[in-house]
C-alpha cells in the first residue's frame, strides 16, 4: 500500500512541476524536461495523459529557428477546464471575480462595504450576484475547482477565520470558509490581501526567485514575504503586518493598541491629513516640476517608508522589494528613492544591493488574485481527478 501512496504521489508532483512551469509560459515537452529534470518520456507521458484530460492543450508550433530538428510543438493550460471565484475584501470596496484556470478573468463586479448593514447581507449579496453571474456566462458549477477569500488581516487562515483587522468591523471574527464552503461545496481559502496579491505578481506577472518583500499600501499597509515564491507565514499564519510596526515609539495611537504604526504615517490618507493636499497625482506631477510643499510630502514619505523597510531588510536579508497600491502613479518617483534609502543605511547592503521595484499589477487585478489560492490548491492537489 506504502509503495503504491508513494507512486501515486510521484505523479502527482510531476504533474505538480509542469503545471507550474506551464502558469508562466508555454513551452514545448523538450523544455519541460530540461527545466524540471524528468526524462523527456515522463514529460511526454504526463502531458499527453493532461491533454486527455482537457486540463492541457496544444498552442501551435514554437517559432522556427536555426537548428536541426522538428519544430517544437507548444503547450499550454487549458483555462476552459474550469475555473475559480476570487473575493476581495477590502475596506472600501468588495470586488469579486471568476477566473479561468489559466488565471484570465472571465467576470468580475463590485459592492460597498458601506452598502450592508450586516455580515450576513454583505455575504449574502456577493453569492446571489456571484450565481447570478455565473449562470450568465454559461458556467458549469461542478467545474468550480474553488473559491479564495482575501482579507485584511490578521485572519487565521487555516480556520478561515477573519479575526479583528483594524478599522474592518463588518467581517470581525467572521468564519466565511466555513460559510462558502456550506454554499458551494467546493474548497474555499482564506487569503491576506498582500498574500493573495504576492501570489499573483509571482505566477501571473514576473516570477521571482530569491527573498522578496511584497508591500502592499491601500488604506491599510500589509507585507507578504517570498521565498523562491513560496509564502513565509509565522507560526500561527499572521506574518508580514509592516503597517504595524511602530515607525515613532511616542506617535499616535493606532486601533491596534501600538503608537506611532507605521499606517499611521504612510497611507494616503494619512499623508493627505498632514500635509492638506487633494490628489496624489498632482503632488507626484509637481515633484517633477520642484515644488516646495511637493518635495516636504514626497521626502517625508520615502523616509517614514524607508525606515520600516529597512529593517525589513535587516531582518530577512531582501533581494528585493515590491511596492504595490495608492502610489502607483509615477511610481519611479518613491522607488528610487526608496531603493537608494534602503541601500545607503541598510547594512545588509553592505554585502549585498536591495533593488525597490513597482508592481506590474493594476488594482483590478486584486479579485483575480484572491481566486489564485484555490488555483494553487487545485493545480497541487486535484490534477489526477
């Protein structure tokens, strides 16, 4: 019994290792087996049980080039094989969408938190317009392979558990796995939003190899730590909360219980009630122009950002950082300055450079990237059914 578990696991994570070569680009059985190790017959065995499956499919031949040979025949993952719903919760706004396996959206909507008077009717509005839209488009419920929930935190994910997150009462101690789950009977995954976001720029926009901090700046400020891509957690699922580290021991008192958080210096808003402004775009475009009270925010936000990040840095010797949210306009103007920041007090930096980097993901992506959780979970674990 042992040996056959142990066979049938094998081929699991083979299927496992090409799926995941496969998110990211397509490519031919030749290089599947050149970039996973196994022996072209086992590629060519495996993937052509999948294409069977509907789970892959041919994309056309690879363009021709110098070399002998016949001309590579391409793969890629089916997206009609199922799909996934992705829900977002956030304090201004509720979006959820249904993707593709592939990662493609196939519809998205939005609700208000500010709408609802309850959980309850909050929840119960999103699955009433997630069904309604589901029939809409023609969708096979039973090809539902999951459903991911992200969240502010701190959640306990593996309960599925919204716990306190500050100023988020509508969803305290809220058990909405369980809730989905009982509706759906499909799996469901409590996300962080940074997580879930961090997972997205890993599998659907650059994939990144080494130590790399995912900062995530929306009302709130969240952190996702990646190792190779791979989540780093804490023991209890709750790490990476950057908006609460005290940036100023004597500052204002956060919701949190702490003083001087760095939320309370960093956000948008937070920076608008200081310094009197409208628009951050404005401010940005003035920067470039010289403008005095432009420079005063712009510095003041590099160096309360800067320093929460560099012990970030210090702590988890970064490669690199990845700056995700309100400030995405212009974006160069904070990452470089951050970058140079970081580099100059760091003293990881000493042995190694920290490069400081916008993300490549717009903030419509964020439902998109609440439903990769249950694509992970489904290209992991159901891909022999």
């Amino acid at each position: 019994m042992n040996k056959l578990h142990n066979v049938a696991k094998l081929k699991t994570d083979n299927r496992y290792i090409i799926l995941d070569c496969l998110r990211h680009i397509r490519l031919s059985r030749a290089e599947l087996s050149r970039m996973t190790g196994l022996a072209k017959s086992s590629v060519t065995t495996i993937t052509n049980e999948m294409i069977s499956q509907g789970i892959l499919c041919e994309a056309g031949l690879a363009e021709k080039s110098n070399k002998a040979g016949r001309t590579r025949v391409l793969l890629e993952i089916n997206g009609d094989f199922g799909f996934a719903a992705g829900i977002n919760l956030h304090r201004k706004r509720i979006s959820a969408a249904v993707t593709d396996i592939s990662g493609e959206i196939i519809f998205d909507f939005y609700a208000y938190p500010a709408d609802f008077s309850s959980t309850e009717e909050a929840v119960s509005c999103i699955i009433e317009e997630l069904n309604r839209k589901i029939k809409e488009n023609g969708l096979d419920t039973s090809r539902m392979v999951g459903i991911g929930v992200s969240s502010p935190g701190p959640l306990d994910y593996e309960k599925g558990i919204i716990l306190e997150p500050p100023n988020f009462p509508l969803f305290n101690n809220f058990a909405i796995v369980r809730y989905l789950e009982s509706e759906y009977g499909c799996p469901v995954f409590l996300e962080n939003n940074a997580v879930a976001s961090a997972l997205f720029e890993h599998y659907y926009v650059s994939r990144q190899e080494g130590s790399t901090l995912f900062v995530t700046v929306s009302d709130g400020i969240g952190g996702a730590l990646l190792q190779n891509g791979k989540i780093y957690r804490g023991s209890h699922g709750a790490a990476g909360e950057l908006g609460h580290i005290s940036v100023d021991p004597e500052g204002e008192l956060c919701e949190c219980g702490n003083r001087g958080c760095l939320e309370q210096y960093a956000t948008l808003s937070a920076l608008k009630n200081r310094f009197g402004f409208e628009s951050y775009n404005e401010i940005a475009d003035l920067f470039g122009n010289g403008d005095s009270k432009a420079e005063k925010v712009i510095e003041f936000l590099v160096n309360t950002l800067s320093g929460a990040l560099v012990g970030a840095v210090n702590l988890f010797d970064l490669d690199r950082i990845i700056l995700y949210g309100e400030y995405n306009y212009k974006c160069e103007i904070l990452t470089e300055r951050i970058e140079k920041y970081i580099n100059t007090h760091s003293v990881i930096c000493k042995a190694h450079r920290v490069e400081v980097v916008p993300s490549g993901q717009s903030p419509e992506c964020a439902s998109a990237a609440a439903a990769v959780p249950a694509l992970n979970n489904f290209f992991r674990y159901n891909t022999t059914h």
